[in-house]
C-alpha cells in the first residue's frame, strides 16, 4: 500500500501563509463580515478571482471577495471568465 506525502507543498506553504495575512488585513481593515452579494452568512469565505491553480503571486491571491456558500459556488461553477469578472465587479463597487 503506497503511503501519501505529508509534506506541503511550496505553493500551498505560501498559500497558507498568505491567507492568515489576508484574514487579518480583512478584519483589521472593518471590510464586510456578510456575503458581499446577498448578505447571507452561511458558509462564508473568500472568493478568489482565479483557481487556487492559477493563482502565483500575492496580488492575485488578494483580488478576494467575501461570499456565502451559496454565492460562492455560483460564481466559481460558471467558467473561468465569469468568476473572475463577478469578483472583479464586486470590488469595484465597495
């Protein structure tokens, strides 16, 4: 039986680390605690404008909105384009 590595990977050490450096700059900065499109609270998260996959840089980590469950899965399920167009539209109107 083959055993799984335990070990993080590079991208996702810096992922890990870029995302406690963005929880604590959301909150630190009074940004919304709701869904950013309905104002629900179930399940909510950050958003990211591209897939974890194509995210490289701590810019395109950041480009975040904050969505319910709901919302979130909407706008990632709908193709590549559309969720980082959603994402880019939301924040442009904070």
């Amino acid at each position: 039986m083959l055993r799984k590595s335990k070990r993080q990977s590079t991208r996702s050490k810096q992922n890990a680390k870029w995302a406690v450096e963005l929880k604590q700059w959301w909150i630190d900065n009074d940004m919304p605690q709701i869904c950013e499109l309905c104002g629900g609270t179930f399940g909510i998260a950050f958003a990211h404008s591209k897939k974890r996959r194509f995210i490289l840089d701590r810019e395109t980590y950041w480009t975040v909105a904050l969505l319910c469950q709901s919302c979130h899965h909407d706008a990632e399920y709908g193709g590549h384009d559309r969720m980082e167009r959603i994402i880019l539209d939301i924040i442009a109107n904070r």
